[in-house]
C-alpha cells in the first residue's frame, strides 16, 4: 500500500497549480507495487458477499423488499459499484420488471417511484412515464406539496433524462423541477450542504447524462453525509474508487511515457496540441472500470493519433498535401509515402506506427479480424477531414444536414466507439462491429450530435480563425437567422437527439448490454465535453477539475 499511502499523504496538492504543460510530469513521478494493487482487491473481495446478503438475499415475493432492492441497485450504480454485481442486478431487475403493475399498484412516495424509473431504464426495462400521473392533482398540475420532498425533487428531474420522443409528460416535469431546485441550488431555498451540492451537480450535468466515474466519486462525498447511509456499502465505494485510481494513475504514466518515447514528436509542429491527459481522460469516459485498463491505454493513443491527424490538416496542410496524405492512408502501405512531406509524412508514419501496435495487441488475443474494422473506420477519418478542409477554404458550401452528416465522421465518432469495442477483449465480438458499421440509428445520432455539441461551443473561436465550417455558422446562412435564433434551434435539436438515444437504447434487443453501454458513455462524454466549454481544447477550466475531483480529492476510509 506504499503507493496508496503516498498517495493520500502528498495528494500532489501542487496539481491545481501546475500548468497544464507539466501535467504529464506529476504522473511519471508515480510508482507503485502488485502489491498496492493486491491488497485493495482482497479488502473489496471481502466485503463483496456482505453486500450481496444485504441487498439480493431479500425475500422476493415481499413487495417492500423488492423496492428496497431497486433502490440499493440505484445506490450500487451511483457509487460506481454495479459491474461487482452485474449477474445479480439483472436477475433481480428482471424478476421485479415482471410483477411492476403490482409493485406499484398503491406506491406513491415521488422519491421511490422516480428512483426506480430511472433503474429500469437504466437496464433497458420500459417503465412507463404514465406513472408520474398519479402526483397531478384534479386541475392537472403537478401538486404543490411535492416540493417539500427534496429528495423526492431531485430523483423526479433526474428521472427526466430518460425520457423517450413520446414521454411528454416528462417535458412537464422538466419545468416543474427546475424552478424549485435551482433555488435550492443557489440557496434561496434551506437545504442539507451535501444535498445541495449533489442538486448543483444534476443541474449542470445529469446523472444520466455523466460519466459512470465523475457520478461516483461525486456520489461518495454525498453518501457519506446520508445519516441512514449503509456503511459497508460507502466502505466498499471507498475502496473501490482507490482500487480505479491506481489503475488511472498507472495508465496516465504509460501513456505518457510511450508518448514521450516516440520518434515522431521530434518532428511535431512546436504548436501542437499535445494531449496525453486530455485522451486519457476521454478514454476512461468511455469505460471506467479497471479491467478496462488496456481499453483506456488503446483509446488514448487512437485519440492522440486523431489530434496530430486534425491539426495536421486543418492547420498545417495545404489542400494537396492533405489529398496525398488521404491517398496513402486509403492505400494503408507503410512504404508508400513518396508524396508525403514534413508533418503529412510524419502524421502517416504515427498511424502506421500505432495501428502496428494494434495488430500486435490483437494478434496475442486472437482477435485479428478486429484491424479491418479500426482501418476503415480510421480512413472514414481522414476521408471527411480532406472533405471538411475543402469546405473550410472555400471550395464548397454544403448545406447544414450535409455538414451534420459528414462532420461526425470527421470529429471520429464512430472510430472512437469502434476502439472502445475493440478494447472491451472477447466481449467485443463481430457482431458488434458489424452493427456499428451498419451505422443503425443510433450511431448516426451521436455523429450529428457530436459535430452539432462541439461547433456550438468552439462557434467564436472558429470564426475568429476565418475557420468557417460551423455548423452554426452554415445552419445561419443557409435559414438567414441570427446567431442566437440557429442557436436555440440547434439547441432544440440537440435535445431531441437526447430523447431519440433514449428510445434506441430502450428498443435495442440484438446487442449485449456491454456493447450498448458503449455507445450510451460515448453519449454521455459529449455532455462532460461540452456543457460548460471545450474540455479537451481549455485545459485551464473544467478539465482541470474533473482531473481533481477523480485523482486528486482525498478519500478518507
């Protein structure tokens, strides 16, 4: 435990100070044992089956007792523990989902019946909104006395973010909840300091819409303050949280170390972004769990090889350069770069270089028929970035759905999402491929939303560049309205692409819950990106406190 224990003594409290230049730095700096690893994992393999008895040992046929057990199953997802006890959550939900009408015949606790919506929808089971029928009083308003149950408030604008294209009744709660919380959240209203705090973290991003490792270590400072708290439960949360902090701490110093190493970023524009905390970060949003760890490692080197690609073309290439550099990539021959000069032959030999890496990874398990797939995916890439270059100098004006279309492709949705399949091992099937490459509803939803999110938050800073394809700035010419006008409209349609993701994952029944939690983490990511400014280009602002929140906050067991 030497490096836990140093861990928590230094806290590396000098991290909020650091520039973000030598973030890197403070992780190489790093070391630790097996046997830090060892001891965390025997301490949370002996509070496994007390948890079990506590919670799935229950009596099935009692209703209370099975509500009792959906609301522990919220708990277990909140505090970043449902993957110990996936086997368990499902057969328990599964048994509960098939007596709901009983189970909620003569329920009307607002807390208890929103937590458990939000349970069921979290598993893919279709809890009818109807239900929220029953809190509407005989005028067919919400009724007032509500508001006096906080957290009962808080579950019920929670509950809105599951919400489907034809769950109106949730666009009613939306309002009904906002109003009283946010003055909870701003103090107008008296309320507990931890609850508070969890309300100001729902209202700038929800639970649903947050990554699984920010809702956790977030929900641990909550839990702790609950005076009716389980503490083997919060004990075990602890643990578990150290438990991913060592493995995060380890990939940061790894890819760090093999970014360092590479002979390519001699040649890198002295501008470059250089980015190996920032694709961790976007990595681990995408699976948190530590026997993801190799996952994460992929993913990151993938993300830092797309940024030197994008800045490589947008920036530093010339509209011929980066056709010749496209051409070698669709002809994927590490010999071929006769044509290729200064940073567009060293962007070809950094993706010669990784996906080599790949072949070797995937070849040890098995798993060859996995490269076809990231190559073309990954030439998918480098296609709509010539196409987007050509349309940012001029050559071409496409309409708004045209840009929205391609520019998903280009941003690296769907190579992203191909990556972290791949990292999931053998879970990561053909199948799963197959369906990605089928580009069904759901992954063309994403694209759009992905290019939509990150043009609304980067609209000042592309047109301060002369850089005009926006998606803002093409929705504004080609509908002749006002910058805020396209911007209300594209917020609209950004919000209706969350109710559709929603209504794909609930009808979706041909892909393992594994698969489809891909795409709903990617979903996920977008908000932490986005909602408050470009988390992966501002390294100084929300970044910095993500990083802090999951590495650097102590937690005392």
């Amino acid at each position: 435990m030497e490096a836990l224990r140093n861990l928590d003594r230094e806290n590396f409290l000098n991290f909020t100070e650091l520039p973000s230049s030598q973030w890197g730095d403070q992780f190489l700096r790093f070391s630790m044992a097996d046997s830090d690893f060892d001891v965390l994992e025997t301490e949370i393999k002996l509070l496994k089956p007390e948890v079990i008895a506590n919670i799935f040992m229950l009596p099935s046929g009692d209703k209370d007792a099975m509500k009792t057990k959906i609301l522990s199953i919220h708990f277990l997802e909140s505090l970043g523990l449902s993957y110990h006890f996936e086997k368990e959550i499902e057969e328990s939900l599964k048994h509960a989902f098939e007596k709901i009408e009983d189970l909620i015949a003569d329920e009307n606790d607002l807390y208890t019946i929103s937590t458990m919506f939000r349970v069921f929808r979290t598993y893919g089971l279709n809890m009818l909104s109807d239900v929220f029928k029953r809190f509407k009083g005989d005028d067919g308003k919400f009724k007032e006395c509500l508001i006096e149950d906080v957290k009962g408030m808080l579950s019920f604008y929670e509950a809105v973010h599951f919400g489907t294209t034809t769950d109106h009744i949730l666009d009613e709660v939306l309002s009904f909840t906002l109003n009283h919380l946010e003055s909870l959240a701003t103090g107008r209203r008296a309320c507990p300091l931890h609850i508070s705090k969890l309300i100001q973290n729902a209202l700038h991003i929800p639970q649903h819409r947050n990554i699984q490792a920010l809702v956790a270590r977030e929900y641990i400072s909550f839990y702790e303050h609950e005076e009716d708290r389980d503490d083997t439960l919060l004990k075990l949360a602890k643990l578990n949280f150290k438990f991913l902090q060592l493995h995060y701490f380890q990939e940061l110093k790894t890819i760090t170390m093999w970014w360092r190493e590479l002979e390519h970023t001699s040649n890198f524009p002295p501008n470059f972004r250089e980015r190996t905390v920032e694709t961790w970060f976007a990595a681990m949003m995408m699976y948190f769990e530590p026997q993801f760890s190799l996952g994460r490692i992929m993913s990151a080197k993938l993300y830092l090889v797309i940024t030197f690609l994008d800045d490589a073309c947008d920036t530093y290439g010339s509209v011929p350069e980066v056709e010749s550099l496209v051409d070698c990539l669709e002809r994927w021959d590490p010999d071929y770069m006769e044509n290729l000069q200064g940073h567009m032959k060293t962007a070809f030999k950094f993706v010669m270089y990784l996906f080599k890496e790949y072949e070797e990874i995937l070849r040890s398990q098995g798993r060859l028929f996995v490269m076809d797939k990231m190559i073309e995916e990954f030439k998918i890439i480098a296609r709509t970035n010539l196409e987007l270059v050509k349309w940012a100098r001029g050559g071409h004006v496409p309409s708004f759905d045209e840009y929205i279309e391609s520019g998903g492709a280009e941003i690296g949705t769907y190579a992203t999402i191909a990556c972290s399949i791949m990292g999931l091992g053998e879970i990561g099937k053909k199948e799963a491929f197959e369906w990605l490459i089928s580009r069904p509803t759901l992954v063309q939803i994403l694209g759009a939303k992905t290019r939509l999110m990150d043009d609304i938050v980067d609209f000042e800073e592309d047109m301060e560049k002369g850089y005009t394809a926006n998606a803002l700035n093409y929705y504004m010419n080609e509908h002749r309205v006002t910058k805020e006008e396209a911007s209300r409209e594209l917020e609209k349609i950004n919000g209706d692409m969350n109710k559709i993701v929603n209504k794909e994952c609930l009808k979706n029944t041909t892909m393992p819950r594994r698969i489809l939690m891909q795409y709903v983490n990617y979903w996920r990511s977008l908000d932490v990106l986005y909602t408050a400014d470009d988390v992966y280009n501002h390294r100084e602002g929300k970044l910095k406190e993500y990083l802090s929140i999951l590495l650097f906050d102590p937690i005392l067991l």
